[in-house]
C-alpha cells in the first residue's frame, strides 16, 4: 500500500504536489518523496518519515511546472534512473510476485541492483523500452502482479495502471492544471474536480494540462481491490465512481440486515470503522456513539511493517470513552479483523475495564483467510487468525460475546458490482492473476 500523486500545469506545482501528496500519508507512512522539472533537469528529494514533518522546511529548490510524489510503507521513492531516453523519476504503487525471477534474468543480462524492491525492476524493465509508452508495455508484460505507476521526464509525465485495475488511480482536474492521483480526498481543498479514473490497462501522458491516451492494454476482466473501500482509502476519497463513505455505510447496513442483535449503542474501530458503524446504526435504528476516540497523532496500526510496531500502535491509538460504554451492551463495527491481535489484546480489554456488558463485533469483509499477493501488507496465511480458526473459535480467542462477518454476496451488493470484477483473494484464497 502507497500513495501516488502527479501533476502537470502552467504554473509552480510544489504547494500542490507537497500537499497532494500530504493528502495520501495514509496510504503510507515510512518513506516519502518528491521529484520535480522545470526545464533544467529532474530534481528529486526523499525522507524517512512523514511528508508534513520532512519536507516542511525542505521544498527550497525543487520548484517546476511538473512533479510527482510518493508516500511508502517499504522504501523510498521516487527512483531516478538515466536511460538511452534521457533521465527519468518513477512511483510505483503494486506488488510484483515474480520479481525475483525478473532480478535474476536481468542480473544475467549485466544489470545490476542496488536494492531488492519491486521499483527498481519496474524501472529497469521501463528502461529497456524503444520510448516510454513501449517501455511500460513490455514492463507489463512481463510481470505477474498489480501496479500504478507514474515517470517524470523532460517531455511529460506518464501514468499507467494495470490492466486488472487492482490499484486505484483517479484524474483530476482545474484550469491550467491536472492530476493523476492514487485517490481524490485532496481534490476539493487543491480545487480539483474528477475528471474520470484510468482505466484499466491505460497508459496515458499530462503535458501542461492536456490529457493524451497513448495505449489501452487489453484484459480479459478486471479485479477491482475491495479492501480499498472497506478499509484502505480515505472516507472522503471516491474510488472507481464509488464513494467510500458510501461504499462503507452500506457495508454496515448489510451487516445490521443479516446479524441484528438488541444492545444499546452501536460503535466504532476508527477511524475506517466509522462509516461501518455509521451505517449499521442508520439500518437498524440503534444510535451511534463513541466507543472510542483515535488519538489525532497516532498512526495506523495495520500498515506497521513489525508484528511489534503493529502491537504498540493499536495500544496507543484508541482511547475508549467509559462515559458512553459502562453498563451498556454494544455492537462495535470494524473494517477488518486480521491477526486478532488489537481486538484481543486492546480493546476487548479497554471495553471490560470500561463496565461494558456484552460485546458484539460485526465485521465489514468476510473473514481474511489468505495474504494479499498484490499489496504489501501481509505476507503469509499464519499471521491471519481465520486462517487458522473458525468465526467461532476467533470469537472465543478474541473473548466476545458475539461475532459476525460480512458475506462475499453482501459486499458485492454493497460495492455495486459482480463478484467477477473484484478481488477477493483475501477471502476465498482463490487467485486470478
């Protein structure tokens, strides 16, 4: 999971590529990076850290009509790389589960590496190409995986997104300027609108503010990410024409549809589970409350790359509320259970200590039985707790008294589209690509 965000216009982009980027922390939060052009060669700049606390005082020199940013939960890009097409920086988003083969045959052909991530053989594959349109084309046919991806040049920027679509990635635009982004939560305070999402399998170029086509790479169906609206957008972001605060509450609605239970207030796992609980409360006439408060200055629990980072995190985040929850039967909405760690070890002990009677957990996805092959968040079958367990063992493992998980059929209908056009590998452990 990272965020990519491009833009091209008349004037200095810097405060917009800085914020735009800022806007997409969420998807990534232990690399960052800038690269702009303004006619005397690509600059670039990356830090370890966050976007606002690591480029504040450090955007002098990188202003220009053209730039591209990066925020990363595993290295730092942008990557620069020169080539027989002249210099160019490049963002990637994705997973390639073949990388390793790729490495070892381009190793063969006298290339060498200096680090092992997925952006450099991206690159190098790119680089190999007769122009850059050519260079993603071959890119993408030799890889097994997902990307989006965006290069800076001297020329303009390019942008691409794989022909299963399993990344997002939105256009946006305003006079004088245009963005290609991996989601649409900064649009309204940068003055963009949405122009439409890439396609699948488009490979397109911004000069200026003009849009150009230049290739469609043909696919057989699409694999829209689900867990982008359940969980990993920004609620304020629309995602492939579908809001995810709507795509949210009706995963709650669905959820109070099919496993009504009498309590007293509905709450919340924020801040993804909000929309969640949102909904639930609206269908089943419940109120909604605060169970908990997300401390402002706390990060994200599940994108933590160490089991024990992902421990501490979801121990500082949330601050229950015992003034709403004691004595009082609750349901409270998440997005996902994943590794059971927080709901056991946190806030299943948060609530207890709070005075809460019953505890029903209702979940927005069905429960995650298999890793994710094309993002980078998990990585194998053990560190998932329905792998392992039945809905009624987690229960028990996770000490409530009641538990329930969205069907596939509930999320498609939530999602408004067939299960065909999504991917639920997560779920059913069942690949397409």
């Amino acid at each position: 999971m990272c965020g990519i965000f491009a833009i091209s216009a008349k004037e200095n982009i810097l405060d917009d590529l800085f914020l735009g980027t800022f806007y997409l922390q969420h998807r990534g939060q232990l690399y960052c990076g800038l690269s702009t052009y303004a006619g005397d060669g690509i600059k670039i700049r990356t830090h370890r850290g966050l976007v606002r606390e690591t480029f504040t005082n450090d955007l002098v020199g990188l202003e220009g009509n053209m730039g591209i940013g990066h925020t990363s939960l595993k290295d730092r890009q942008p990557l620069k790389l020169d080539s027989k097409m002249g210099e160019f920086t490049v963002c990637f988003e994705g997973n390639i589960i073949n990388r390793g083969e790729l490495s070892d045959e381009l190793k063969k052909n006298g290339h060498s590496f200096y680090t092992d991530s997925d952006i450099e053989v991206v690159a190098k594959l790119i680089a190999q190409g007769d122009d850059f349109v050519d260079g993603i084309e071959k890119m993408a046919q030799r890889i097994r995986g997902a990307y989006a991806l965006v290069i800076l040049t001297g020329g303009g920027i390019y942008a691409a997104r794989d022909k299963y679509a399993f990344r997002p990635m939105v256009i946006g635009k305003r006079d004088g300027a245009v963005v290609i982004t991996s989601e649409s939560c900064s649009f309204v305070n940068l003055g963009f609108t949405i122009l439409r999402d890439v396609k699948p399998g488009e490979i397109l170029m911004i000069e200026g503010a003009e849009i150009e086509t230049k290739k469609i790479i043909p696919a057989e169906f699409t694999q829209y990410c689900s867990f982008e609206w359940v969980y990993t957008a920004n609620a304020a972001s629309t995602i492939d024409g579908l809001s995810v605060d709507i795509a949210r509450r009706n995963l709650g609605a669905a959820l109070a549809r099919r496993y009504p239970v009498n309590v007293d207030i509905v709450g919340a796992v924020p801040n993804s589970g909000i929309g969640h609980a949102i909904g639930y409360s609206q269908e089943s006439k419940i109120p909604f409350d605060n169970a908990f408060i997300k401390y402002d200055y706390a990060g994200r629990s599940y994108t933590q790359p160490t089991q024990a980072e992902r421990d501490r995190e979801a121990k500082i985040k949330l601050i229950p509320v015992p003034a709403k929850i004691k004595d009082r039967n609750i349901v409270i909405c998440d997005d996902s259970i994943v590794r059971g760690t927080q709901m056991k070890n946190d806030l299943v002990v948060k609530m207890r200590s709070s005075g809460v009677k019953e505890i029903h957990v209702r979940v927005a996805c069905p429960p995650l039985k298999a890793p994710c092959l094309y993002g980078v968040a998990t990585r194998s079958k053990e560190e998932l707790v329905a792998h392992q367990k039945s809905v009624e063992k987690v229960r028990k493992y996770i000490d409530v008294d009641g538990l329930a998980y969205n069907t596939l059929e509930d999320v498609g209908e939530a999602l408004g589209r067939p299960l065909d056009q999504i991917c639920v590998s997560c779920w059913t452990d069942k690949y397409r690509v």
